[in-house]
C-alpha cells in the first residue's frame, strides 16, 4: 500500500513540474505584398535593310540609344532600324535587375543569322511612381552572300525584383 501511495505521490509531482515549467505566448504572423512586375514590349530590335557583300561577312549594331554602325562591307540601305523599347511595372520605389540573352538566331526560314552582344541602356532601374523604361540593342551577324528575305525570330528579356 505504501508503494502505491509513493507512486502516486511521485507521478503528481512530475506532472505538476512539467506543468510548472511550461510557458505560452501569442506571437504574431503577417506579409506584405507588393505589385508583380509586369514587362512589356512597346517597339522590337529591328536592324533595317542590308545588302550583304558577296566576299566578306561583317555586322549591323544597333545600340540601346537607336544609333546603327553598319559594317564597311555591308551597304545599309534605309534608316528603319530601331532599339527594342522595353516598360517595367511594379511597386512604387523598387528597384530591379534586367537579364539579356547571350545570343539567338534569327531566320527567313531556310537561312539563319545570328544576333549577339546584346545591350542594355541599363543593367537595372528603379519603379520611380511604379513605373520605368528601358530600350535594348545588339549585333547582327551577316554573312557573306547572305541569302535575301525577311529574318524574324525573338529573344526573352527578364526582370527580377532586388
């Protein structure tokens, strides 16, 4: 009977130490969420007209600000050319990085040319007012006696949020 009683006795006390030990608090959960970044295309990297030279390969640049540099062996023959013009929309006061590809190739579709060193008139930017623009350029690779035609093709550009 005794070891009952002292049984007892000891599982009352370990509960009430575990009991005693304990401790609760109410802590608080929250998250704030900003507007998604939106990017649109407002004009596309356009590089105009080329006459290709029948010997030689050479490049058209155009660079983020609009200005076209045509290879000494290529004729340009119009002033069509344009910059891609990119707007970013997002949450008020922040800031942005831009991502560029490497390299992609455009066709007429049985030729290909390649178009590389793409530039931006920034690496990033901030959502002054929620909103911002940027314009990006890059190098056509012509070849020499390139096939005539109309090349088309597209490139991804990314925004990410810093």
């Amino acid at each position: 009977m005794k070891l009952t009683k002292l049984s007892a006795a000891v599982a009352v006390i370990a509960m009430s130490i575990g009991q005693a030990s304990a401790a609760d608090v109410d802590v608080s959960a929250g998250a704030k969420i900003i507007a998604p970044l939106q990017l649109s295309n407002a004009t596309a990297l356009y590089f105009g007209t080329i006459a290709p030279s029948l010997t030689d390969a050479d490049t058209v640049v155009v660079s983020p600000s609009g200005a076209k540099t045509c290879g000494v062996e290529l004729t340009c023959l119009s002033d069509d050319h344009t910059a891609a013009q990119f707007n970013v929309t997002g949450e008020p006061n922040r800031s942005y990085t831009i991502q560029l590809p490497d390299t992609i190739q455009i066709s007429n579709g049985s030729e290909t040319m390649t178009v590389d060193s793409f530039t931006g008139s920034k690496a990033a930017g901030t959502l002054a007012s929620g909103t911002d623009s940027f314009s990006v350029g890059g190098t056509l690779e012509v070849a020499a006696n390139q096939a005539s035609g109309e090349y088309t093709g597209t490139f991804v550009v990314s925004v990410e949020y810093q």
